[in-house]
C-alpha cells in the first residue's frame, strides 16, 4: 500500500488518530485484524513510499528550499 497508518490513542482531546469511514461497523485489533481504509489519518505513526512525494510534485508547484547542504528541500506538509 501506498501509504499506512498506525491506530494510537490522543491525549487531547481524547480520541484516536483516525477517523473511520462512516460504513465502517468494527475495527479488530491484533490478530485477526487488517488493513482498513479509512477516512483521515494523523501523520504521527504514517508509513508513505516515496512514490507518493514524487507524484505529488507533478499535482502541486512545490517551491524548493535550502540547497546548502547539496539536497533540496521540499516542505510537502507546508500548508498554504
């Protein structure tokens, strides 16, 4: 999959780092669970390929910062 989160628990407000789509009924957790799509998804515990950065660029004009280090920069959680 292209990108995965991971389920934890927020402090505050108090609530899950995702929310589930509304035809969502369960979520099972540990075995016998799986991958569930949902509807949005905290960055905290996120598993993105790079892939989706890449095709990103070519949706969206990305400015592209700091070339001191001989690496660009691109702020992709910059919003505007």
């Amino acid at each position: 999959m292209p990108i995965v989160c991971g389920v934890y628990p927020r402090r505050a407000p108090a609530s899950w780092s995702l929310h589930l789509k509304p035809e969502t009924k369960s979520l099972v957790f540990g075995e016998g669970g799986g991958l569930v799509e949902v509807q949005y998804a905290a960055t905290g515990f996120l598993l993105t390929k790079r892939s989706v950065y890449e095709r990103s660029r070519w949706k969206r004009i990305w400015p592209v910062c700091n070339l001191q280090f001989g690496r660009a920069n691109v702020p992709y959680f910059c919003q505007w």
